[in-house]
C-alpha cells in the first residue's frame, strides 16, 4: 500500500479514530508501541521470525496457526521488505479486532495509508492503490493471487483509473469473500 517514504508514520495516525477501530486504550497502544520497538531493536522494524512472539501476545494468547501467523505477515508487509514497520503492524492491530465491525476497519486502514486520496483532497481510490488493496485483502483471506486486476474492473467500470472510497467500500462490502471472518 506503498512505499515506506510515502506512507504516514505512527505520530500522523488519527489516535482518537486508532483508538476506536484497534479496541485499545491509549495506555494499550503505548504499551504495544513499545513491545514493538523493544522486539524490533535497532533496526526499528520487525522481521518474520521476530513477528509470532509479537503477534501472538498481540492476539491475546489464542490458537494461533503457523500458518495463520505467516498469512498475516504477508498481508501487512505492504512494501514487500521481509519486516513491519511500526505503522504496518498498526494497520494489522486494527484488522485484528473482530470487537469493532469490519467495515469500520477496513475503512480506516484504507483511509489511513491513501496518499493518493489525501493528496487529490477527495478521498478517491486510484487503480494503483486499489489494485494493492485488492493484493492485500486477497493475501487476508487466503484467495489466489492475481484477482485484484478483476475486481478493480468491476468496481471502476467507468474506467476513470479511480473511484471514491464509498464506490470502493461498498464494493468490498457487498463480496461474501470479504465479509467472512479471517480464520
């Protein structure tokens, strides 16, 4: 959802909207900011083998899959690099709270990590960003990859290159593949 340069850092995140879709405190979120940066070490970032001891305190002690773990990885490890950034593993905080609808979350980590849209000032959806959203929610939920080129015609079908991001969400909403809890 691009490159690390061009994303927000954690001090531009919305905390009071953070605070909603995450389920947690701001006290909780200090503390797993935190847990973050001690896991990460130096390097401020946390790689494939330093990411279960994280998320699995983070998923609250649960049966957690191996597999589960690595597909989570994968999702939020939007530039590709191997490790999250501190904002990267936000974006998975947030996804991960089954106590706050999914839309909503779904809604903010879009928002959030939309340059594009705050940049045209509008909030639109370019066919790059949603084509990595797609990827991304594809990886989430198991499905093949290379169906992000599909859905974007169906929810561009003007062919404009963007859509609003109420066009792109209630697309998202409306796809049973989308609306089942990740397992």
């Amino acid at each position: 959802m691009g490159a690390r340069q061009s994303r927000n850092g954690y001090d531009q995140w919305d905390s009071n909207q953070l605070q909603q879709v995450s389920g947690l405190s701001p006290q909780q979120i200090q503390q797993l900011q935190q847990e973050f940066f001690q896991a990460a070490g130096r390097d401020g970032v946390i790689d494939r083998n330093e990411f279960p001891n994280v998320y699995a305190r983070f998923a609250g002690g649960q049966g957690v899959s191996q597999q589960q773990i690595a597909r989570v990885f994968q999702t939020f490890d939007r530039d590709q690099s191997g490790s999250l950034s501190l904002d990267e593993f936000l974006s998975a905080a947030v996804m991960m709270n089954h106590n706050v609808p999914r839309q909503n979350r779904l809604d903010y980590v879009i928002r959030q990590n939309n340059n594009y849209g705050r940049q045209q000032g509008d909030g639109r959806i370019s066919a790059q960003y949603g084509h990595q959203v797609f990827r991304r929610l594809n990886d989430y939920y198991g499905l093949p990859q290379g169906t992000e080129h599909q859905c974007w015609k169906q929810v561009d079908q003007q062919n404009r290159g963007y859509v609003s991001q109420d066009e792109f969400m209630r697309y998202i909403s409306q796809q049973d593949v989308y609306n089942r809890r990740y397992q």
